[in-house]
C-alpha cells in the first residue's frame, strides 16, 4: 500500500473520530484535507488493482460515516425541537399563571 493512501488512512481515521467526538468543524475542515489527497492520489496514472481496491474500501467507508453524520443531524434537530417546544410550554404556562 502506498504511502501516500496510508496518509489518506490516517485521514479517514482522523475525520471519523471527529465525527464520534461532536466535533464538526474540525470533522469538516479534515474532510476537505483528506478529500484533496484522494484526488491527488486518483490523478495518478499508477493506480493499481490492489489500490483501485483499496479505494473501494474507502468509498464504503465513506458511505457509513456519511450516514453517521446525517443520523447525528437528524438526532440534534429532534433534540433542538423538543427544546423549542418546551420552552414555548414553559412560556405559555407563565403567561396563564399571571392571567
């Protein structure tokens, strides 16, 4: 494997462990790191079976951690929407309670 998809790797490893922590700027900010090495790797004219695998591979990754984050989202906006709503309650019980 060549080092260079090994670096590619470490960046995917990088990314998901912001994603797992919460931490979305730096998860973005690693993703567009990561994906310039993948297209400076896919320019290559030696890309080989094992690496067009391995590629494979990563673009599952890809997919599952793409998944995470939208179930991460979708998570926040319920959790942002019960907040709301309950404060709204919490306002409209204080506005009956002075009536």
């Amino acid at each position: 494997m060549s080092t260079r998809f090994a670096a590619i790797l470490d960046l995917t490893d990088q990314v998901q462990a912001a994603i797992d922590g919460g931490d979305w700027q730096r998860a973005q900010m690693l993703e567009a790191e990561r994906r310039a090495a993948i297209e400076r790797l896919a320019r290559e004219d030696q890309v080989g079976d094992e690496l067009r695998a391995a590629l494979g591979d990563l673009y599952a990754r890809n997919q599952r951690m793409i998944g995470e984050v939208h179930h991460q989202r979708q998570r926040m906006l319920r959790e942002a929407a019960m907040v709301k709503t309950g404060r709204a309650a919490v306002a409209a019980y204080g506005d009956d309670s002075q009536g």
